[in-house]
C-alpha cells in the first residue's frame, strides 16, 4: 500500500489550522506554486475527506472578460473561418492517413481514394475520379494559432497577435532596484537587499538540519508597489537562484523566524520584505538570482548579479 503524500499532509495540516482560507493564502503558507495547491485540493475533495474547494470571484470582471472573448470570436468568424488546428480539415473535421496515398475519415465521400501519382511537395494532391479536388494556384500556408486569452486591454486579447521577442531581462547588483510591471498591471520594483551564502548557521539555528553536502543560501528582498493595483501574489514564488551554467534553484518550503519570510500581497503605496531560504549542493557555483511573476515569462524577468560574493 502507498503511504499518503507528505507533501498532502503537511497541505493538510495547513488546511486544518486555518479552517478556511483562499488557495493562493494557503500556497503563500506553504511556498508552493497556487496551481498545484489548488490541483491537490480538488484531488484530495473527492477522497471522501471532510473538505470542500470552492471558488469565489468578482461578477463583474468575469463577466466583462467573457463578453471580452465572445466579441473577439464573433469579429473573427465575421471576418473568415478560424484557424484550421493541425490535423484537422476545415470543412469535414479531424482525419487520419492511412497510407502513403490513402486518406481515411469523415470526408463527405465514401470511403478511401487513391491519389493518382507520386506526392507533391510543391501543392496538393490531385485526385483522380468523379471526386477530383479543386487545385489552388498556389499552396496555402498553414496558419499560426492565434492567441484568444491575455491580459484584459491588451493588443493579444482584442487581435490574437503573436508575442512579441521579449526583451533583455533588467539587471543590477545586489542592493539594485529593478522596475517591472506585473501580469495585471501592478507597477512594482523589488531590490535585492542582501544574499547571504552560507548561511548554514541560520538554517541549524532554526532547528532545521543540513544533509552532508548540502548548504543553504538565504536571499533578502524587498517588493514596492508604485502604482494603484494591488500586487495579490507571494512576492518571492518564483524568485530562484541561477548556477553558472544556467540552472535554476527553487526555494525551499521552509521559513526562518529570525529572517521572517515574505507574506501575500502587498497593497499600492505600501514596501514589503521578506527572506528567502534555499538548500544546494555545496560544491555549487551560483551566478544570479531571479525574479519572475509566473514560470517562463520572460518579458518581466529581473536579474541580479552576484557573481562578486
């Protein structure tokens, strides 16, 4: 029998101390990313345990970002069909290829016709009988997906455009400010107070214990919010540490009283600090710390140096 998943119980414990609470106050407790929080909370709903996972929103806002997205298909399919998804054809559905000249599905044919020929790599297939296909002139270019969801007001919400190439990354050193605006708005720069490597003495004298090998790194940071929309996250979810060739390192789930962790949300006009803790391997060389809001958005990526420690 599997025993139960540690990482549930401790989810769990929290849980049962905080008696109800929002999943992304839960994943602040915890230092864990709010998807996956929420993903095991509706697994473990349905374990027959006495908890219940609910949602709760701004009407309005929803509404104005459904209205937002039926505008958007009702202008798309005023102005041409929507983009046809791989494998699929426009007109008749999804089809399979069943050979190197055969093409089988919901053709509004009966059953599988021979293509006349050896395949053309310049157009289409020309097929022979009383179904024979219209030939374009030119072969059509497959269509890129479009975009349908962004941010509410911007240009991949209203038109589907491709993203732009992300810019160079901010950079500074430690004791730079760096400035970034969030996935909602927020206008918000995040200095990088202080990093200190080791700080193994900090992780033991918090009754935590190092495994031989291992040493632990505490970052300190401090986010400002300048602008009127509230920045609702953890401040450090995904601020990580980059080896010198590249790797990231994640925080640890773990907190120190002597070096308060960061707490959620921090409202506009307002500075909130907070530290850090990671565990590596102590022959590891590091050559940065990052800041992201979100995993893989590299157009608000902030980079500090910290190659000279």
């Amino acid at each position: 029998m599997t025993g139960p998943d540690p990482v549930d119980v401790r989810l769990l414990s929290v849980v049962a101390e905080m008696g109800r609470a929002a999943v992304p106050d839960i994943a602040g407790r915890l230092g864990m990313d709010v998807r996956d929080v929420a993903a095991r909370l509706a697994a473990l709903s349905t374990t027959g345990l006495p908890l219940m996972v609910g949602v709760e929103c701004d009407q309005q806002g929803i509404r104005n970002a459904v209205a937002a997205a039926q505008q958007w298909a009702a202008q798309n399919a005023a102005s041409g069909p929507y983009p046809v998804a791989p494998g699929q054809h426009p007109m008749s559905g999804p089809y399979q290829v069943s050979g190197p000249h055969q093409v089988s599905g919901p053709y509004p044919m009966s059953g599988p016709y021979p293509v006349s020929g050896p395949p053309q790599v310049s157009g289409p297939y020309q097929v022979s009988g009383p179904h024979q296909m219209p030939h374009p002139q030119q072969p059509v270019a497959p269509t890129p997906p479009m975009t349908t969801w962004g941010p509410p007001g911007s240009a991949a919400w209203a038109r589907g455009d491709q993203p732009a190439a992300p810019a160079p990354a901010p950079t500074g050193k430690v004791g730079t400010k760096l400035d970034v605006q969030g996935v909602s708005g927020e206008q918000i720069s995040i200095q990088l107070i202080e990093v200190v490597d080791p700080a193994d003495f900090l992780f033991t004298a918090a009754g935590y214990e190092l495994q031989p090998g291992e040493r632990s790194v505490v970052v300190h940071t401090e986010l400002t919010n300048n602008g009127q929309v509230p920045f609702a996250s953890l401040p450090d979810m995904y601020l990580e540490l980059v080896t010198e060739d590249g790797s990231p390192v994640a925080k640890a789930p773990v907190s120190m009283s002597s070096r308060p962790p960061h707490r959620m949300g921090v409202q506009p006009g307002e500075t909130a600090g907070g530290h850090t803790v990671y565990v590596l391997p102590e022959s590891t060389v590091l050559s940065a710390v990052r800041w992201t809001p979100q995993p893989g958005d590299q157009q608000r990526t902030l980079l500090w140096d910290i190659t000279d420690l």
